[in-house]
C-alpha cells in the first residue's frame, strides 16, 4: 500500500525550471517518513503535482492505492471572496467530512477570531498561510504532502511542528522542499533531486550529506562564473 | 463501486456550489452580468421588434417569444465557455487529488444551468402572464429541451475544450461558431417564418431544432413541422462520445 512511480518521464517546462526526468522510480510506502530534498530548480513541483493526480506523467504510470493530500499549506485553492469558513466548508464538502465539526475544529486550532468569517482578501497573510495549514493537516489522509513547515505566526510555529510529529505517528509524511533540518527531525528516509534523477537514502544523513554537496557546488558554480568575469564582479560589488 | 459514484457526485456537488458562491465575487460583474446581460439584449430585441412591426410571428406574444430563444441560448454559449475554460486550462483546484478536469467542467456547467434556469422560470411565468400566454401548452417539454440544450453545450465544450489543448486558436472559432448561431439558430425566430425551400439547411442545426421544441412546447398556437427532438438527441449522443473520448485520449498531453 504506497504511492509509487513507476518508469515516469516527465518534461518541466515551469518558469525558468526546463529539465526533464527520465524513468523516474520512486516508492512511498504506507507510514514512511519520506523528504524529497531538492532545490527550486530541480522541478519538485512537478513531481507533487504527479504524485496529487493534479498532472499526467508523459510516460510510465503513478499507482496511489492510499488517500493522499494536496501539497500543504498550498494557497492557490482559496476563494479570496468568500471567508476562511466558507473555504473550510467547501473543503469539507468536498472530502465528506463533517462540515460543522471540521469548521470548528479549524477555528479553534487556527485561533483567527474574527478574521475566521470576513472576506479572505482582509485577512493577514499569517492568518491565511495558517489555515491552509490547518485545512490540510484537519483532514484524514493516508500521506500528508508538506512543502513549508514555517506558516503562520511565530507564536504558530511550535504548536505547527508538535502536530506534524503527532501527524506523522499515525500517517505517511512526505516533506517536500529543501529544508534538510527539518527533513533530518521528522523523516528517516530521503530521495535527493539532482538533474532530472532522484536518489534514494534510507539514511538521513547520508541525504543530508549528498543535498549540502548539491549546494556546496552550485555556490561554486556561481563564484567561478563571477570569477572569470571581472567586469561582472565590479558590477556586483559595486556600491550603490 | 457506487460509493465511488456518491464520492465523485459529492465532489462535483461541493464545485458547483463553491461556483455559485464564487459569483458574488465581483459584486458589479458576477451574478448582477448574468443577469443583466440577457435583460439588455432582451430589451433591446423588443424595442427592434416594435420599431419593425412584422417581424414578431403575429399568434405569439413578442417578450414571451423573445425569452423562450433569448435564455436557453445564452447558457448554451455560457456551458460551452465554461466547459471550454475547465477542459483547455490547468485549474487550481485540479491540485486536489480527488478533482477531475470533468469534475471542474460539469460543477461549472451545473452552476451556469442553476442561474439561467432561475432566469428562464422568473422571466417566463412574469412576462407569460403578462401577455396571457400563461400556462405553458406542454411544461415538460420545455423543460427537457431545456436541459437537452444545456447537455449538448456540455458535449460541444468537452469537444471543443480538448481539441484547444492541441489547437489554441480554435477559441477564435467559438466565437465565429456562436455569431452564427445567433442568426440562424432560431433564437429571434421559428421556422414557418422563412421560406419552406431554405428549411433543409437550417434543420441541419440541432440547436434550431431545440428553439423550435421551446415554441412548440409553450405556445398553443404553434406547432413546428420541422422540430425532431431524435435528431438532437443523435448529435448529444456523438459529441459526447467524441468530447469524452477526446478528453481521455489527452490526458497526457500537456497543458499550454
């Protein structure tokens, strides 16, 4: 019982990201602590939006035989005219859950007072980036996907990172994104992208090892692209 | 299997209801458009009509006549643009593992049907009244074409939805399809009111058929000798074929 990929090509073509992946295997088996450690250009967008259904492979199949969420704390789902309750409740509906219990338990967690039933337009960016959070987290899936871990307040943060531990003793946890502290706390398993290949570590370390070496050398990447043009570094040295 | 079918039909149930809700959006442009959109062409239609005396088919009542053309197709064009718009475009809620592409088409047709079919009622039973061609010869029948007309802008924007997501500029067509649609759809007009030699042209589109089934159900003193409700059924039955099997095939192509 897991998400698997099995012999996936994918082309990305999104903003500046253009790489493509070429039989691509991954498995997330039932109750795994999974991280995909990779940079912004390294297309992991992509690779949530196949693991979601919300894209088609070019090639190969994506087998889910578990419930599985849509990559959290995603903002784009919210209706920016509506309340952060009305939100809740087509979420609710959606998923068939108890709409009332789900609305309440939401605004309890969240704590967004009256920001909870005005227009999501005047809502603060904390209290948004926090619901989407909870709207995520409150809901029963077998796999959670989270890219971003630091929503909402600071006051949030450690009540956020307490229920994703208690999240992950009871479900799958997929982190996605290239926050290795947080992958080494809460994960015991990694794939590491790098130019269209995944690799997998059932070892945090080691993961966390290959992933700093990843950054190690595109910083030397772009030092030897400055330093081979000295007009540039003027340029980027110069003061202003 | 049916739990699946009650899943699918909660989801496509919690779209169209967000859909609706989503109207309210722009307060001067949403709800208020569509209403008003119809009310001014209407109006308009009405003011030719009494400037151009002959035109209007002398045993139905004019705003009554009007109305029964005017409503059901403008929400076929507004189901068209909207399946068009959930097929041909990668929408945010398609992040959602459980939505479908078909899921977002349907729930935004469903919410076009609910808006238009308050209007059709509401402007109906007023101006029917007020012209006295209360009540309807054959409600039924209204309504069923009604909503035949509805399913067969859905087939058409399953078709039309997935052949743009290989041929962009087929949108521009929409446009071209929809103008000529309005002239020679039966939307100002019935068919006796032309010469009987044009008839086997303008029975080719299945749209005229339906305003023709729309007069025919409403008003006692009309019966169209060409309206073959057969025929549109035929063509519902075929594009929804293609426009389905269009959508499965390119599931894999990206979208543009």
């Amino acid at each position: 019982m897991s998400i698997s990929l099995r012999n996936v090509t994918k082309k990305v073509r999104l903003g500046p990201v253009r790489l493509t992946y070429e039989g691509l295997n991954l498995e997330i088996p039932d109750g795994s602590r999974m991280a995909l450690l990779g940079h912004k250009d390294a297309g992991l967008t992509a690779i949530v939006n196949l693991m979601c259904a919300a894209d088609a492979p070019d090639a190969g199949y994506v087998e889910r035989t578990q419930s599985i969420s849509w990559s959290i704390p995603s903002a784009s789902f919210v209706a920016r005219h509506m309340s952060l309750a009305a939100n809740a409740r087509f979420l609710a509906r959606l998923y068939e859950t108890n709409e009332d219990a789900y609305v309440a338990r939401i605004a309890e967690l969240g704590q967004f007072g009256d920001e909870y039933n005005i227009m999501v337009d005047r809502c603060t960016n904390e209290a948004r980036q926090q619901f989407c959070f909870l709207a995520g987290i409150c809901l029963p899936f077998d796999h959670y996907i989270l890219t971003n871990l630091n929503v909402g307040k600071k006051t949030d943060r450690e009540r956020n990172a307490a229920m994703v531990q208690e999240l992950g003793e009871r479900a799958s946890i997929v982190l996605v994104g290239a926050n290795v502290k947080a992958a080494q706390s809460l994960c015991d398993r990694a794939y590491v992208f790098q130019d269209g290949r995944a690799t997998f570590y059932d070892d945090m370390e080691a993961a966390a090892e290959h992933f700093a070496s990843i950054v190690a050398k595109e910083v030397d990447e772009d030092d030897d692209f400055m330093g081979s043009d000295t007009e540039l570094q003027d340029l980027v040295n110069m003061d202003f | 299997m049916f739990a699946d079918i009650r899943t699918q039909l909660n989801v496509i149930a919690a779209l169209a209801i967000r859909d609706l809700q989503n109207l309210m959006k722009g307060y001067n442009y949403g709800f208020a458009w569509a209403l008003l959109e119809p009310i001014m062409f209407i109006g308009l239609m009405r003011v030719a009509r009494s400037a151009f005396k002959g035109l209007t088919p002398p045993n139905m009542p004019p705003s009554t006549f009007l109305i029964l053309g005017i409503v059901p197709f403008y929400m076929y064009v507004q189901v068209i643009g909207s399946v068009y718009k959930a097929v041909s475009t990668q929408d945010q809620l398609l992040q959602f593992p459980r939505v479908t592409p078909v899921d977002i088409a349907i729930a935004s047709a469903i919410s076009d049907f609910c808006i238009y079919f308050t209007l059709y009622t509401l402007f109906l039973t007023f101006f029917s009244i007020y012209e006295g061609a209360w009540p309807p010869q054959n409600a039924l029948e209204v309504f069923s074409v009604f909503i035949l007309l509805w399913a067969v802008g859905v087939a058409l924007g399953f078709v039309v939805g997935t052949a743009a997501r290989v041929f962009p500029p087929l949108k521009q067509f929409i446009s071209y399809y929809n103008l000529v649609n309005r002239m020679l759809g039966g939307m100002l007009f019935v068919i006796t009111m032309l010469p009987s030699s044009l008839w086997p042209y303008f029975t080719w589109n299945p749209i005229l058929h339906c305003m023709e089934m729309l007069r025919d159900g409403w008003f006692v003193t009309y019966t169209s000798p060409v309206a073959d409700p057969a025929y549109v059924l035929e063509w519902l039955l075929g594009l929804l074929l293609l426009g389905l099997s269009l959508e499965r095939f390119q599931r894999r192509v990206p979208y543009i």
